[in-house]
C-alpha cells in the first residue's frame, strides 16, 4: 500500500519506524493479519516483525487478540493519533517535573546573568514559549498590544490568554479589532481592553522589566521573529510607548 510522501512524513514524526509503518498499512489495507501474514504482505522480516508489531502495540496503533496464532487489528487513524497524542503529553510531564526539579536549582544557585539583555527570538514556537515564560514571571502588571495583522502571536493568543485566567496581576490588552475586543472581554472580564487604530507593531511589557516586540516575518518563507529585553531603560520605553498609545485608545465595555 502507498502513501503520499507528506504522509509518510508525518508518521515518521509521530515516532514510527519505517517496519512499523509498512506493518500499520498491511494492516490498514488486508484487515486482522498474523504476524506471519504481516511479514509477507509488507516485507518486513519474519525475524523482526513481532518486535515490530509489539511497538506498534504499545504506541497505541494495534491491538491483539488471544488466538494461536495471535491476529492483529489496526486501530483507526484517528484514535491512534489521539493515543499516541495522550501518550507523548504524559511522558513529557514526567520529563518536564524530573528535568525541573533536578537542574532548576542548580540554575538558580549560580545566581549568574549569562545571557544577553537583548536577544533576538526567531520560531513561532519559541516566541509563544518566551511570552508563557514572561507571563509565568511575571509579580504586578502585563501589556500586551496585538495589531489584527499580527499572526504570529495571534496564532497562539488562546493559549497565552488562557495562562493569564489565573495570573492575579493587573492586565491591560490592546487590539485593533474591536470584535476580537469584545470576545476577549467576555473571555477574560478581569482585564482592562481597548481598541485603537493604526497599531504598526505589537508587543508585550511585563513588570515594566522585560518586553517582547512582534516583528513578524522578514521575508517569505523565513521564521517569525521578534525582540525580547530585560534591559530596564528598554522596557520602561517600551511601557512609556504602550501607555501613550493606551491613552489615545476606547474602552471596550
């Protein structure tokens, strides 16, 4: 059985090995196989191909019966994915609770400022992980000014939003949308929303001590890229620039 290249791709990302791929689409395609009926249909060794099923199993993408010999069922694609999904999260939380606990401390004792006060933050993801991490930082006040146009946090707006329900800090939002202003008061009544036209850029000030400016993308098909400081005379410019925009803005009630 073929499969498009993106496909193969992306089950390859989903940590499956090229036998175990073969073996998941002899399955897709013959139904309920023995693991010797799997080895003929999709070349994978018969030295390999109970290993290669095992895996499979435990990866959430077959399940077995009690027969003798024993068969084989595929579980569907999307309840796979979904197993596989719940799987990785869990192994990630143990990896993230055992990696913090050992090696926060040793950071923290240093007590050393070894990285530069102004860096440069290329990769979506990285962008969204460094406003959670300003979030998480942060003791008394966030802005954050969005422009409509700005995709690159308004992709991951839900879930930076979501961390600030339960952030007992002054919280000042502005937007250019004033629908979208409206949706984000209703969802988050605790924070202060304005709207305001002619945003050219957006951003976020945290404690008035570190600041994250959105500079988008520089070129078709280049990362989105953004500035993030802890230098205080940036970040309070960047709060003073904030609050002049704010004071021009309309309340959204």
């Amino acid at each position: 059985m073929e499969i498009g290249q993106k496909a193969l791709e992306a089950l390859q990302k989903q940590g499956l090995s090229d036998y175990e791929i073969k073996s998941y689409l002899s399955l897709l395609q013959n139904g309920a196989q023995t693991a010797a009926e799997v080895s003929k249909y999709s070349s994978v060794p018969y030295s390999k191909v109970y290993e290669v099923l095992g895996r499979l199993e435990q990866k959430g993408w077959v399940e077995s019966d009690m027969s003798r010999p024993s068969k084989y069922y595929p579980k569907p694609p999307d309840v796979a994915l979904q197993s596989n999904r719940m799987q990785r999260e869990n192994e990630y939380r143990t990896y993230e609770e055992v990696i913090t606990a050992e090696l926060m401390p040793i950071y923290e004792k240093r007590g050393i400022k070894e990285r530069p006060e102004v860096w440069i933050v290329k990769g979506e993801f990285n962008i969204i992980g460094k406003v959670n991490e300003m979030i998480d930082n942060c003791r008394t006040e966030i802005m954050i000014a969005l422009p409509e146009e700005q995709g690159t946090f308004t992709k991951g707006a839900n879930e930076v939003f979501q961390k600030l329900f339960g952030k007992e800090v002054k919280i000042s939002v502005l937007l250019s949308n004033p629908s979208t202003g409206k949706r984000l008061r209703n969802a988050l009544p605790r924070a202060d929303v304005r709207v305001r036209d002619g945003m050219f850029g957006g951003g976020l000030v945290s404690d008035a001590k570190q600041v994250m400016l959105l500079l988008g993308k520089s070129s078709e098909g280049s990362p989105h890229m953004a500035i993030w400081a802890d230098h205080p005379g940036v970040a309070m410019f960047a709060k003073s620039y904030f609050e002049s925009l704010w004071s021009s803005s309309k309340p959204v009630l």
